[in-house]
C-alpha cells in the first residue's frame, strides 16, 4: 500500500513540474520561483525543494526528503524537512554557478527482524547539514542543475540494540558522504 502512494506521489509532482512549465513559458524573466527534484536522488526516496529568489545573488528555500526502505536488513523510515539558502556567482535567475547550503530535521525509525522474529527499533533525531557545488541552466521555463555536495547525517551508523543491549544492527545511512545533484525543474 505504501509502494502504490508513493508511486502516486512521485507521478503526481513529476506531472506537476512539467504542468507549472506549461503556462508560465509566456512570462517574462526574472524568474522568481524554482520547483525542482534531484532526480538522481529518486532512488533513496522521493525529494522536492521550492526555491524563492530574494535578490541577483541570493536564493532561500524550502525542501523535504523521503525515506523508506531496506538497507542491509534494517527497514529505514524517515521524514526530513528542511531549509535552503544558496548564493549565484552571476544572477539567481540566469545561469549560473552557485553554492546552496541545507539544513534538515527528521525522526528517524529503524526496524530489524532477526531470524526467529524478534524485532529491535532505534528512533533518533537526525540533523543532516548539506553543501552543494554546481552550476544550474535555464531552458526557457526549465532549469537543470549539475553539482557535487557533501552530506552530513547526526544517526548515520546509529546502533540498533535488542533487549539485553547487544547490538545486532547498524542503521546504515552513513554520517558523512559524498554526492552528485542532477536537479530538473521549473522556474516561474
């Protein structure tokens, strides 16, 4: 049931993205809105970022992750709100190269089921700070962004200990890595 909401969801802002294109390519730049999506990033969980330009250089936003999946026989659940600021080395919007700095919160639920049944839950807060590096294009309405950042995560490699306080898992979202932003969306 989960599976087919968040397929519905997913389809539903993809559909979204495009539509808000549709009737905004008659408007005249500056844009002052960017809808977007790491598409990249699809394959952890669902992910979107509504961005408001408050100058030439200086952007600031809104985003939210989500997680809910298995990785290494712990079920994840996570939900990450968040916040956006990024500076444009030229006009915010125009392309350009820029820095966007993150700031999320989340409840982070981690599941494990040994082999007899036994089902051990770690709940933590998690505080996950990102920057980003990239360089984002405009084509008409629609903007794509190419970039590398750094992620750090408060509960990565959070222990998951049974009754007795022996652990028998790590929740594997790592504390620090490394990756790329492919953003698409729609600038209005």
């Amino acid at each position: 049931m989960k599976t087919l909401f968040l397929r519905l969801v997913s389809k539903a802002f993809l559909f979204l993205l495009v539509a808000a294109g549709v009737p905004v390519c008659a408007a005249e730049s500056p844009y002052w809105v960017n809808l977007s999506t790491d598409a990249m990033q699809w394959f952890i969980g669902p992910n979107g970022r509504l961005d408001f330009n408050i100058s030439d250089d200086w952007s600031v936003g809104l985003a939210a992750t989500y997680q809910d999946r298995m990785l290494s026989a712990v079920h994840i659940h996570l939900f990450s709100p968040g916040v956006y600021g990024s500076y444009a080395f030229g006009k915010s919007d125009a392309d350009n190269w820029h820095v966007d700095m993150g700031a999320f919160y989340g409840k982070l639920s981690a599941y494990y089921m040994d082999d007899k049944g036994n089902t051990d839950i770690v709940n933590a807060d998690n505080w996950t700070g990102q920057v980003i590096l990239g360089h984002q294009w405009y084509i008409h309405h629609f903007t794509f962004d190419l970039g590398i950042g750094e992620e750090y995560n408060s509960a990565g490699h959070k222990p998951v200990y049974d009754p007795n306080h022996n652990q028998v898992a790590t929740v594997m979202i790592p504390p620090t890595r490394f990756f790329f932003n492919t953003s698409v969306g729609v600038a209005f």
